[in-house]
C-alpha cells in the first residue's frame, strides 16, 4: 500500500513505475472520500490524518472501491456526457472557437463525472502534431502558454481543485498538460476569459434557472453544448441560453447548412446556410401605385 493526498490520487495517469490498469491500489483522503460516499453505508476505513487527527491512526480508503460506488451511482449515461465534454473542449487542443471554456454539472453526478472527465483527460496523449498517435499538441506560441498558466494559477489561488495536469508539460516550451480543475468560483479570470488551450474548468449547479443566469453571464455568445436526456429541459433551456448556437447531447455541429456564428461580443450576421448569403446581397424595395 502506498498513501498518497486526496489530489495526487486523481492526477492520473500514474508516475513512472507505478502499476497501472483498474485494480491498482491507491488511497484518498477522508474529505474527498465522505463527498463521494455521502449516501453509502459502506463499511470502510478513512485516512482521518487529512482531517487533523494523530499521524499514528492508521484508516485508509480503498480507491478501487470507490470506482465500484461511482458506477453503482452515476447515470447509465455519464460516459457518453465524458465523451461530448472532452470532444467540445480538447478538440485542437481547445484552441477552438468553439472550445468549452465552462463546464457546469449538476451536484448528484458533478464528483462522480469529475473523476471519470479527469482520468479520460489524463489519458491524452501529449506530442508533435504531426505524430499519429497525439491528440494534444503545441500551443500557437508563448503568449498563450502564459496565458493557460496564469489562468490555472489565479483559478487555484481562488479555491479550484486541480484534478489532472496543472503546468507545462516536458513535450516542448509551447506544450500545456491537458488540466482538469474543480470547483472553479465564478470570479476566477477562466470563467470570464477565453482560455483557447487544454485547460476545462467544471464547476456544480443545484437550479436550472441558476445554471442559465450563469452560462448567460459573459459578454460572449458563439456557442453553448447541453447534456440532458429531458426533452422538457431541452426545449427550456435550448430557448434560455443567450447564445447564437447550441449543440444538444453532440460536439459536431458545423457545415455548410448551418447558419454559423454568435451573439453579444461573438459577432453579427452568419455564415453558411441560406441566412450566410445574406450579407452578399443587396435588398432592393419597390413601391408600385397600382390605381
């Protein structure tokens, strides 16, 4: 056994050496763990050292059975939600205009899809972008490296959780390890900027009014992806977002037929479509006296 804090024991993939695969052995600390276990009756062991008591009192939580608890909990469909998150923020290594830059949960599933959105974001592999096998590449050039750095930075300074990632990666200067943070407060610069590189910030929702007023609450509007299986919350919030697009339970939603473009401070007019011709004709009014 080895005891590791409750954040290292989400950075994933694990350090050189350590075993990999779904039955390694690995512990939490007891804040995190009475989050995540708040409605069992499991019989387990909690590390009370992160919670002030003696070093000497040895009770460990077991993270394999965790991974059981969560899968007892989440939604049959948690995994197709991962999928549609990592697709709208890490496509071209979230240097999109249409990259995610907040991702909001709602409480009953936000730690169980935290830890599965972490450990499918720790799994991409970080490389050249003309290697096969690399799903994040370099960013477009110093600036911005800075700029991913000082936003992850100012997120954590304000109470986030870093799940996975954090910093530069050893792959090359304008090469950021895709990062996970948790928790991110409204007030952090990441919820107000765009960040256009490999960093998700997730944060919980309780209200679906709540959660509406905050994706409206920025001075952008290109694009907003829904994750829901109710049709009655769809339709609601579909119509609510102040956005010019939104994407519902997909990522792709661009081509040709789409009338492509935003609201606010995301721009005027459209492109593609019937509607994107518009700005390339001229509107001609005729005015008959038929007597």
């Amino acid at each position: 056994r080895k005891h590791v804090d409750e954040d290292d024991a989400l950075r994933l993939p694990e350090r050189p050496g350590e075993q990999r695969g779904p039955h390694r052995d690995r512990l939490v600390g007891v804040d995190r763990a009475r989050r995540l276990l708040a409605e069992e009756r499991a019989d387990l062991r909690v590390d009370e050292r992160h919670a002030g008591l003696p070093a000497d009192e040895e009770h460990l939580v077991d993270v394999p059975r965790l991974e059981t608890l969560r899968e007892e909990h989440v939604p049959a469909d948690l995994e197709r939600a991962v999928d549609i998150a990592v697709g709208a923020k890490f496509a071209t290594s979230g240097q999109d205009c249409l990259a995610a830059n907040r991702i909001y949960v709602e409480r009953p599933v936000y730690e169980a899809f935290c830890y599965a959105f972490a450990k499918r974001v720790a799994e991409l592999k970080v490389g050249p972008g003309l290697a096969p096998d690399s799903v994040i590449g370099p960013l477009m050039h110093d600036r911005a490296v800075a700029k991913v750095e000082a936003q992850v930075q100012d997120a954590m300074a304000r109470g986030a959780r870093c799940l996975t990632g954090g910093g530069r990666h050893p792959a090359g200067r304008l090469f950021f390890a895709p990062t996970v943070l948790a928790d991110v407060p409204d007030d952090a610069v990441i919820m107000h900027e765009e960040t256009f590189g490999p960093v998700a910030a997730l944060t919980p929702f309780d209200r679906e009014d709540e959660v509406v007023a905050r994706a409206n609450a920025t001075e952008y509007g290109l694009v907003a992806y829904l994750v829901t299986r109710d049709a009655g919350r769809i339709l609601r919030i579909s119509k609510a977002l102040d956005y010019g697009m939104v994407a519902v339970n997909r990522v792709k939603i661009t081509g040709a037929p789409i009338p492509f473009g935003g609201v606010k401070q995301s721009g005027l007019g459209r492109e593609g479509s019937r509607h994107g011709m518009e700005a390339f004709t001229e509107l001609k009014y005729v005015c008959l006296d038929a007597a």
